[in-house]
C-alpha cells in the first residue's frame, strides 16, 4: 500500500525557566482525526495556554525516521 501511514499528534512550548516542554498525544489514522484530537484539547487547561504549540506530522509505515546515529551531550549536572 503506496503512502500507508499514520499522522502523530505533539504539543510543544517553552516554560517559564526557558525549558521545552513536549507531550506525546497519540497517533491517528487520518489527518482529520487529527486535527479533530487537537481542537478538542486547546480547550484544555494548560493547552489553552499554548495553543500554537500542537504539531501534527505525517509518518510513512515500515521506514527508519532517524537513519543516522546520535552524539549524547553531558549536561554537566552530575
């Protein structure tokens, strides 16, 4: 099946530290449904606050989405 896919639902804001705050919110068949889980939770307490913060993002089935590796950063607190 040529473009089988899902569409992942995240939500994304700075906090008052300067921190980034990121939430996982599901995985959706369609676009609509989508967007139909975002409408219903910028009427949420704390979502309200950051409604720009939502991203909806298309993910192809059965292909790597990070194919290169990673270099891990100390953060120095320990």
């Amino acid at each position: 099946m040529e473009n089988a896919g899902a569409f992942a639902v995240s939500h994304d804001y700075e906090d008052e530290n300067g921190d980034e705050q990121i939430k996982f919110i599901g995985i959706f068949a369609t676009k609509e449904s989508a967007e139909a889980a975002v409408d219903a939770l910028k009427k949420m307490p704390g979502f309200a606050d950051y409604p720009l913060g939502f991203s909806i993002d298309f993910h192809p089935f059965d292909r790597i989405a990070w194919s290169g590796g990673f270099v891990h950063i100390p953060s120095g607190d320990g």
